[in-house]
C-alpha cells in the first residue's frame, strides 16, 4: 500500500471524529530491554499483541521505528497489517554510501512517513556533513527525523555523539526540518530542552530516559523534568513515547498523569490539561495531515 493510500484509509476511518488522535511516537517491534543492565534481553511483539496494548491504554496510533535490528522492510509489512493504527519510520547510517537516496526510497517504495537516526550507535556526530546529505532528503519529501539522542548502556555508544550542542547546529541550519529528540536526551536533559526552546523545529519525545521504569523515583525524575519544560516554555513541544514493548502503553500513560504526585506544593503542579496534551495535541504538528484534526 502506498503512502497516499494508506493516509487516504486513515482519513476514511477516522473522518468524523472530533477528538485529537492519542499517540505512541516511539515504539518497536523488537528491543533490548535494559532495566538489568548486567542482564538486557530481547523483547518483541506481534501486531495483535501490539493492537491489545494500544486498546488497553487507548492509545489510537503508534509510531514503529526501524533499526538495525528491525529492517525498514520488516517496518513496512508490519504496518501494513493496520495501516490504520501504525506509522512506520524508516532508517539509514549517514555514513553509508546512498543513504540519502535510501531515504527517498524508503518513503515512495515502504510508504515510511519519518526516519530514525542512531548517531550513538552508528558512530558520528549529528553534524556531520554526511548526516546533511540525509537531512537535505527528508526536507525535500518533508520527512519527519527522530534521533537517538540519550546515553546507551553499551560502552562503545559514545555520549559525544548525543551532545545537544550538535542538534542546535542541525536545527540552525535546516529550520524546515522537523526534530524528534528520543528519551529527553537524557542524561542532558537541561540542554536538550533549551534547544527545544530555541528551535521552533524540535520536539522531544517522553520514553524512557531513565533505569529502573519500576523504581518509585521514576515518577518523581520524569515530574522534575517536565516541570523544567514547563518553565522553559517548552511543555508543548514534550510528545509520548514509551519505547514499546521494553516499556507498556497503560502504566507508562498512567505514570504521566500522576507525576504531580511529587509535587509539594500547588505551584509546582503541572496542570492536568497539559500533561493530557502531551498524549494528543502536543504531536499534531508530527503526524501525517490527514491525522492531524
């Protein structure tokens, strides 16, 4: 199914409703889970397992990411299963030969709306001018780019290649260019929400930036963290993300809406509506058109 076709059923199906579309930007269909880091394992689902979990949290998209592990081939047959609930997003290592040329394909023979990028695992800074090349082409096709932008337990992923400093010069230099930044680049947080602040092009997505997801000061670091973007202007711009199947759509949903648990006195609270946006509004600007309300 091509893009123009599947956008066309999701128009169709979801024609009518008035209510903004609850989304899951960042998911996969297999990972490694680290809580433990000594012992990661490897996590994966089927679309049916998959379709479950969004019901259950009432969650009406989700974003399925390619990897290396994942091809943008498998993505593609993957969404297609229900091109109503999935949006695929492919991937290239800039420093390939033709990744800018992959990126196009991926987009008009995968019908993958958005790309995401590893520099950590792959080796290379955001700005490197072979990473241009792909910027250029997913400007060109108006391809959404989502970066690992986090730490790696992996001692080889290097923290220099998630230094918020080069996405300030990637979002500088393509302003058309819409910027996904995974797991609140975490452990830069603070940096990486100012450059949300200074680019009208970057977002951040929620998944996962921390250990233990089960620890009781999970809650209280992603309160924390929400509450400086809150102060820096920048709460809108904050979208969900699990990194489904390692984390599920309705703890994590829940966790997020009682963040203000945490909260010692009624200025530090993080109005409900806001948080609430974050499922839906905040990620409109992300989405194919025919989604968007």
């Amino acid at each position: 199914m091509s893009l123009s076709m599947q956008e066309e059923r999701t128009k169709v199906e979801r024609e009518g409703s008035d209510l903004a579309l609850k989304v899951d930007y960042h998911c996969h269909i297999s990972m490694m889970e680290y809580a433990d880091i000594a012992n990661p394992t490897l996590v994966s689902v089927t679309s049916e397992e998959f379709i479950a979990d969004l019901d259950e949290a009432g969650i009406d998209l989700a974003v399925v990411l390619s990897d290396m592990r994942t091809t943008p081939e498998q993505v593609s047959a993957f969404i297609k299963q229900a091109p109503d609930r999935f949006i695929g997003f492919g991937y290239v290592n800039p420093l390939k030969r033709g990744a800018d040329e992959e990126v196009l394909r991926q987009r008009h023979e995968l019908s993958l709306f958005g790309l995401k990028l590893y520099p950590t695992t792959d080796g290379y800074m955001a700005d490197d001018p072979k990473a241009y090349r792909v910027y250029e082409a997913a400007v060109s096709i108006g391809m959404p780019v989502m970066l690992h932008h986090a730490g790696m337990p992996d001692p080889r992923d290097l923290m220099k290649h998630a230094d918020p400093a080069l996405i300030d010069a990637v979002a500088c230099s393509f302003p058309k260019l819409k910027i996904v930044l995974a797991h609140l680049g975490y452990p830069r947080v603070e940096e990486t929400l100012y450059i949300a602040r200074k680019h009208r092009n970057v977002w951040c997505d929620i998944s996962w930036p921390y250990g233990d997801v089960n620890h009781p000061s999970y809650l209280y670091l992603l309160w924390r963290d929400l509450l400086t973007a809150l102060n820096l202007g920048v709460l809108n711009k904050m979208v969900f993300g699990t990194d489904y199947p390692g984390v599920r759509q309705k703890p994590y949903k829940d966790m997020l809406m009682s963040v203000n648990r945490y909260s010692t006195h009624q200025d530090l609270r993080i109005p409900e509506e806001r948080l609430s946006a974050i499922l839906d509004e905040n990620v409109k600007p992300l989405l194919p058109s025919v989604t968007s309300h």
